[in-house]
C-alpha cells in the first residue's frame, strides 16, 4: 500500500476508467467503493473519470476532475492534454479532492454510517 502512495506522488493525473466489462461502467449506477478514486482525491491529482451516476457527486460536486466516454480515446487524449495545459486549473481540483476526502470521504464522517447500518441489520 504504501508504494502504491510512493507512485502517485510522481504522478499529476489520477485515472479512473471503467468499461462495460466492469458493473461500474457504462454511465451505470456503479458504486463508491472504487478505492482508486479516493487514492488519487487524497494525493491532490484531478481525476480523469468515466461517467459513473455514483461518482459525479463527488466529482462535480467538489470540482475534483473531469468525466470522460471511456471509449472516446481523443475525448481522454483532450481531457489529459486540458490538465496538462492548465496546471491551475489542474491543481486547484487536486485540492478539491484532497479537501473532499479530508472533510468527507474519511473514517470520521463514514463511521457513525457504518454503525448505523450494522445496528439497523442487527435489530431487524
């Protein structure tokens, strides 16, 4: 885990793509348990995503990246060449993401939700 940490500090761009292949993928309902996603939040990299109905809260909401047609390989080429172009812009989603998963997406906020569900399951 922690050379995983060690890799994405020399990277500047998270991906997250899922494919049909995937139960994430194609604009399905997918699920927010994609690790990844939240990797590449904490480290500050904007995230290039493919169009998840679970993610685009997190991503449109926080401004913390870009959704992309996963098949559309101009469309990400684009995506990768806007934030490597505009390393503002590109830095000020990094920080986006690395406040969301501070303040959001962190065992502090997820834990009470976590007991919550175990106590509803064990006094059903």
């Amino acid at each position: 885990h922690s050379e995983v940490y060690g890799l994405l500090e020399k990277c500047s761009i998270g991906m997250a793509l899922a494919s049909d292949n995937n139960p994430n993928g194609n604009k399905k309902e997918g699920s927010i348990g994609v690790t990844k996603l939240f990797e590449y939040m904490f480290k500050g990299l904007p995230v290039i995503s493919s169009e998840i109905y679970s993610w685009e809260p997190i991503i449109k909401g926080y401004e913390c990246g870009v959704f992309v047609d996963y098949k559309d390989v101009q469309q990400i080429k684009e995506a990768i060449a806007f934030l490597v172009s505009n390393q503002d812009e590109a830095r000020r989603m990094g920080d986006n993401g690395k406040k969301a998963v501070k303040e959001q997406y962190c065992w502090q906020t997820q834990e009470p939700i976590l007991f919550e569900l175990y106590n509803n399951i064990l006094n059903k």
